[in-house]
C-alpha cells in the first residue's frame, strides 16, 4: 500500500503578499493535485465557525479527509489545557479525523486527569495526536515517549505526529529519533531545514540537511505524511506543491 500523502495549508503561506491562506479557497486545487488529505490550521482560520462549517462543506464535495492541526498544547502546568474540549468541537466543525496539538507541560496521569481526557476521546471520534515541538523539555523523543508509555498504562488511545525537521532544533538526531519512536508514529510532518548565518531556516524537500527519503523509509507506509513547509511565492506556489508530491510519490 503506497503511503497517504497529504498537504498541511502551511504550503501556501507566502502565495499572498499578506501571508494569510484563505483555506477555503484552496481545497478544490489541493484535490486536484491529488492529494487525499488537507491538514487545516487553526491560525489561518478567519471567520471562526461559520468558515469551519464552510471548510468542512468544501472539502467534503472535494473528496478531502482533514486533519485539524492546532498551535497549542495539550497539557499545561500539569492539567488540561482549559481549551481542549472547545479544540475538539471545532474539529467535529471542520468534519475532522485527526486533532494535532504539541505536549506541553506534562507531569504524570493522576486518575482524574485520565479520566477527563478519556471522556474527550470518548465523546469526540477523532483521533489525538502529539507533535515534537523545538524544544529539549516538551519535545524529545524520550520525554514524548515517556508520555506514550503512560498514555497506554491509562487505556488511552494518543499516537505521535513525527516532525522531521523540528528534530534539528533541539539537535537531536532525526533518524535516531525515528528508530526510537516508531512504533508510536501515527502520522509525520515532511518539512526540512537548513542552517545558514542567521540560524536554522524552513528549506525546500530537498535542498536541507534531512535526507527525506530515507527518514521517511523509516516507517511503515500505513503512516500518512503532509507536506508542511513553505512552497514559494506567487504563482510559483502550486508547481512547487506538485512538484514535490509527485517527487515524493515516486520514493
């Protein structure tokens, strides 16, 4: 079976001057390309629910399944984040099956605490899962894997989204990080980086220092991966995202 690749909407960030991706617009060509799946961000959304509902609509006459990826995280100071469950409606909106949020500050699974998240996972049929962020404290692969072993002590059903180049942030070794999280991957965001003078940079699929082919032959092809950096300016946007696809698809 030939791996689920689809796109994150963070690919059309610089297509308009003021950065801003109107996400509605864009399902119809992203389905065109041949993408099966568009991964919706919560910070491109402009006209809250009302463009939820819209999106949801569109992308179901489109043929789209949407991943829901949110700027936050799960946990903070050890408890809940208060906004979860408001999360979790808006991706029940966007007709989502997949909420992505980053760790946050976790500590343990005190029976309370399982228990709420158990009832969100319960009353919402849409898959949970975690992100490494760019940092040592909330995002290595011992710390998120630690999670994991407490998630599955609890009963509770959360996988990994495996970030490839958020790995150099921390300069962890993205392919160490991929044998040791493996089995707990349930989705992978392709993005590479380069370094250059001013830091580590968002780079093409190609043009960084993460071999993507090989970290991606990494894990079963049963595990979706979404296209998530940057693809140009302009006009050049879209030959960019097809191009990568079908360069991708032939891996």
């Amino acid at each position: 079976m030939a791996r689920e690749i689809g796109l994150n909407t963070l690919a059309y960030m610089h297509r308009s001057a003021d950065n801003k991706v109107e996400q509605k617009e864009i399902l119809k060509e992203i389905k065109e390309m041949g993408f099966p799946i568009v991964e919706v961000r919560r910070e491109y959304i402009l006209s809250g629910k009302t463009e939820m509902k819209e999106i949801a609509q569109r992308a179901s006459e489109s043929g789209l399944k949407v991943f829901y990826s949110v700027p936050a995280e799960l946990f903070t100071a050890g408890v809940l984040n208060g906004q979860l469950g408001s999360y979790f409606e808006e991706a029940t909106l966007l007709n989502a099956v997949q909420l992505k949020l980053t760790l946050g500050e976790f500590r343990e699974f005190t029976a309370k605490l399982a228990e709420e998240l158990r009832e969100l996972l319960t009353t919402y049929p849409i898959h949970l899962t975690i992100e490494n962020d760019q940092s040592t404290k909330k995002g290595s692969p011992a710390v998120l894997m630690g999670f994991i072993a407490e998630t599955r002590k609890a009963s509770l059903d959360i996988g990994l989204t495996f970030d490839t180049g958020n790995f150099v942030y921390i300069d962890s070794d993205p392919f160490a990080a991929a044998e040791q999280m493996r089995e707990a991957v349930t989705y992978i965001h392709i993005k590479n980086v380069a370094i250059t003078d001013s830091g580590i940079v968002l780079s093409g699929l190609e043009s960084g220092l993460v071999d993507m082919r090989r970290l991606l032959s990494l894990f079963p092809d049963s595990v979706p991966a979404s296209i998530e950096y940057p693809c140009g300016v302009g006009d050049e946007v879209t030959k960019t995202i097809s191009a990568d696809y079908k360069k991708i698809q032939s891996w």
